[in-house]
C-alpha cells in the first residue's frame, strides 16, 4: 500500500504517506460497516422474522 501511495504522491513526505494510510484504513472500515448494516436493513424486508 504504501508503494502505491508513493507512486500517486510523488513528492509527499513520510509522515504524509502514513496519515494517508490510516485515513483509508478507517475510511474501509467504516464502508464494510455501512455495507454490512444497509444489506441487513435491505434483506429484512425480504426475510420474514426477528432479527434483534
């Protein structure tokens, strides 16, 4: 990752590259959670039953 990292920002510092990283490391995490929690609410009304 942090080869592509450089390759896209040339001309950017260490300490640039790896808060780029941790921002996309969380930004990944928060889309699975969104994704996970949206197909949930999409397949209720589908799936008859309780969930929760």
């Amino acid at each position: 990752m942090t080869a592509l990292a450089t390759r896209i920002f040339p001309r950017a510092s260490v300490e640039a590259i790896a808060d780029i990283e941790a921002l996309l490391s969380i930004s990944l995490f928060c889309f699975g959670g969104l994704l996970m929690s949206v197909s949930i609410i999409v397949a209720d009304k589908y799936m008859p039953g309780e969930w929760f």
